[in-house]
C-alpha cells in the first residue's frame, strides 16, 4: 500500500518535473524568437529610416537633373495641392509635401500588400514570406543606389512599399510563440525596435547628408548602399537564425489567395472579412479593434505629419533642432516601450491603451497653445508616452483573436488599416493646419480621440482573454 502510495508521488513528481522542463524549454524558444524578431526590425528599421533627412535633398537634386516626366507631373500635382490648402510657396514646405506625397504613397501600397503577404504566410508558413518580403525590400534599395532619374527613384519606393510585410509578419511570429500572458512583452519589444530604428536611422542618414553636401558627389548613393547592405544582412540573419514558427499541422489549408480584391477592399478590410471560420466574439472584437486603430493611426500620423510645420513656423526650428526634437521623441518612446510597456499584463493592455490614448489628448491640446519651447517639450513628453503605448497595446490586444493559423490574415489587415490610415492622415491634416490653422487642428484632433477611447471602452463588455 505504501510502496503504491510512494510510486504514485513519484509518477506524479516525473509529470511536472516534464512539464516543468516543456515550459523552461517553451519559454527559452520564446526569448529566443523575442531577440530574433527585435534585431531584425532594428536592422530593417535603420535601413529604412535612413532615407528621412534626405529626401529634401534627394529631391532637389531630381529637381536640377530630371526635369521633365514624372517629376514635373508630380510637382505639378503638389504645386496644386499646396495652392488648395494654403500653404505658403517656399522651397522649404515645397520638398515636405512632396515627401509626404511619396510617403503616401508608400503607406498605400502597404495598405494593399500587408493582408495578402499575411494571408499567404498563413498558408505557406511564416519565415518563407519573412525573406520573400526583405528581399523584396532589398532589390527597392538596390534600385535607388541606380535611381539617375527620379522614375527609378520611384520605382523603388513602389517595390519597397509593395515588399514591406516584414513588421506584419514578425507580430505574427510573436504571437505564435508566445501565450497571451507573455505576448506583450513581444509586442513591446517590436515597439522598442521601431523606436531605436527612429532615433538612430534618421541620424545616419543626416550624417550622410551632410558627407554628400561637402563631397560633392551623389547624396543617395552611399546612404543606399548602407541600407542595402543592412537589408542584405537582415536576411543573412533571419535565414541562418529564424526558426519556423508555424509549422504545417497549423497552416491555413482552406484559404485560397485566388479573390485579390478581398484583400484591397477597404469596405471588407475594415470587416476583416478574409479571415474565416471565426466565432463571433472575435469577429466583433477584431473589427472594433480594427477601426478604432484606423481612427487613432489617422489622427495620430496626421498631426505628426505637420508637427514640423509647426515647429518651424512658431519656434523657427531648422532640419538639425527638428532632427534633435525627433531624436528626443525617440529616446521616450524607447524607454516607455522598454521599461513599462512589456511588463503590461494582458489582463492590463487595454487599460494602457486607453491611458495613453487619454494622455494625447492634452498632448495635442498643449501643443496648439504652445509658445515657448519648455511647453512643447512637455507636449512632445505626453506625445511620445502615448505613442510607445497605445499601438504595442492594441496590436497585443487583436492577436488573442482567432486561430492560430489565421494569426497572418488578421496581423496583415491590421497592419494593412495602420497604413491606410498613415496614407490619407497626413493629408486631410494638411488640409486643416492651413486652412484653418493650427490651433484648430490639434485641438479638434484631441477632441475626436474620444471616439477611438469609446470604442475601445465598449470593448470591455467583450471577451478578450482566451
């Protein structure tokens, strides 16, 4: 009787010491992936950021040497809007709305890509779609070293756009790996290597501007190497290191790729209706996540885009103290993300979100009265904590949603709406700081966050925990 008692302890004690073992097994894989995940988007990050104090210049140059084509169409399409939304006729705004023109431009060809490369990784697996997508956006960076004419210089931002489904990706190779307890320590990871990326991409890039100035020679062609040669080391990494976080017993087998227009709807993206064979629960939870983060991503890029113009206008801030203000923001953001974020529980992720959103609302307001640099920077602070909270919150939050082999479609389309927004944000923005001011602008951009918060609170009555 004894010795039954005494095997069954012992059977009992081998089970957990194996499910101890599974779980420190499990929880290394996941640390693993984590650190993976964060070095590759830093390294795609600062390639791609590189070019953001350089598009004046880069532009200018096109504007000497390639007069005639699609850049003359192109200003003149700019020239068009500036002279609708009032802007003043300088070289200076001249360059920020046509870069914020091909950056439209890129958040849209984002907006069309993201779900279908989620979709398909959904399918086919994770880390085959990863290196598909970075190798597109290498062959982008080794069109613009080539770019003589500014078509070319184009053309790579459209492969560029087109290929950028790497950040969707690595959210859903987060979510894959880890459990819902865990997974915002992931997101906020992805959260802090977009902040490094920010903070140190732009600052090369300066670097090399200033290096091309004094040379003389083409100021794009040593900043496009540089991100050539980190994208090609991105893939060197993630081939050699990323292991595949979904594996075929989970794919997708019912998904077909064949109804592209599903994928590029706006109407169907926002009711996420390529994702199928999902309860209603999440259906609903999705879909409100999904176009509060739309309505945030809108207002949020929107005045970010025009936070320049403001600066400029009221504190006569050059490209090097908005370089240096940017850098500031960075460096926030990176703490927030680092320090507090990935330590939210999941059961605390939407609290976090709705703080932050609530936090930008008197950064947005502080910012509209702001006549002195002291105010501002105490603007730009609330700014910045809102910024590395609400999106590392809210992307945790829409991936305890559905299946594991839907985790792509619905990473995708998220992202997808993100870049929508970031396409048309900047734009009706504009259109409100110069026509009506900027006062205007920020505070009714604070006030219409309250319909996101709203959103995000009548979530509450929801199910989001598995």
């Amino acid at each position: 009787m004894a010795s039954a008692s005494t095997k069954n302890i012992q059977s009992q004690f081998e089970e957990v010491s194996k499910k101890s073992k599974g779980n420190e097994k499990d929880l290394k894989k996941m640390n693993r992936v984590f650190f993976i995940v964060f070095i590759s988007l830093v390294l795609d990050l600062l390639a791609f950021t590189v070019i953001l104090p350089l598009l004046p210049s880069i532009l200018d140059y096109y504007g000497s040497n390639d007069k005639v084509g699609l850049y003359t169409y192109l200003k003149t399409s700019v020239s068009n809007f500036r002279e609708f939304v009032g802007a003043p006729d300088t070289p200076r705004w001249n360059s920020v709305l046509f870069g914020g023109l091909i950056g439209s431009l890129f958040s849209y060809l984002n907006f069309l890509s993201a779900p279908v490369i989620g979709a398909a990784s959904d399918i086919y697996g994770r880390k085959p779609l990863m290196l598909l997508s970075m190798v597109g956006v290498a062959a982008s960076y080794a069109l613009w070293a080539v770019s003589s004419n500014f078509t070319l210089f184009v053309l790579a931002r459209i492969i560029g756009g087109i290929s950028k489904g790497n950040v969707s990706l690595s959210t859903a190779i987060v979510t894959d790996v880890s459990t819902p307890e865990k997974r915002g320590k992931g997101m906020a990871w992805i959260g802090v290597a977009f902040s490094v990326g920010f903070v140190f991409g732009p600052t090369i890039g300066a670097i090399f501007s200033i290096y091309g100035k004094s040379s003389g020679g083409s100021i794009f062609l040593l900043p496009a190497l540089f991100a050539l040669t980190l994208a090609i080391g991105d893939i060197l990494f993630v081939y050699l290191f990323l292991e595949e976080t979904l594996p075929e017993s989970k794919r997708n087998k019912k998904t077909r790729l064949s109804s592209a227009s599903d994928y590029v709807n706006p109407l169907k993206l926002f009711r996420f209706s390529t994702v199928k064979n999902i309860s209603s629960t999440d259906s609903k939870n999705i879909q409100r996540i999904g176009s509060l983060y739309f309505i945030y991503m809108f207002l949020y890029s929107g005045l970010e885009f025009t936070l320049p113009f403001l600066c400029h206008n009221r504190f006569q801030y050059d490209s090097i103290q908005q370089g240096k203000m940017f850098f500031f923001m960075g460096a926030v953001m990176a703490l927030v993300q680092g320090g507090y974020v990935r330590r939210v529980t999941q059961e605390k992720q939407q609290k976090v979100a709705i703080q932050g959103m609530i936090i930008l609302i008197p950064a947005f307001i502080i910012m509209a009265f702001a006549f002195s640099t002291t105010l501002m920077y105490i603007g730009l602070v609330l700014f910045s904590f809102a910024s590395g909270t609400v999106v590392p919150c809210l992307t945790t939050m829409i991936s305890i949603n559905g299946g594991n082999e839907q985790k792509g479609v619905i990473m995708g389309t998220f992202r997808s709406l993100g870049a929508l927004a970031r396409a048309v944000g900047p734009v009706a923005a504009s259109i409100v700081y110069w026509s009506l001011g900027a006062k205007v602008c920020y505070v009714s951009g604070g006030i219409l966050l309250i319909l996101p918060i709203l959103l995000l609170k009548k979530l509450r009555k929801q199910k989001i925990e598995k």
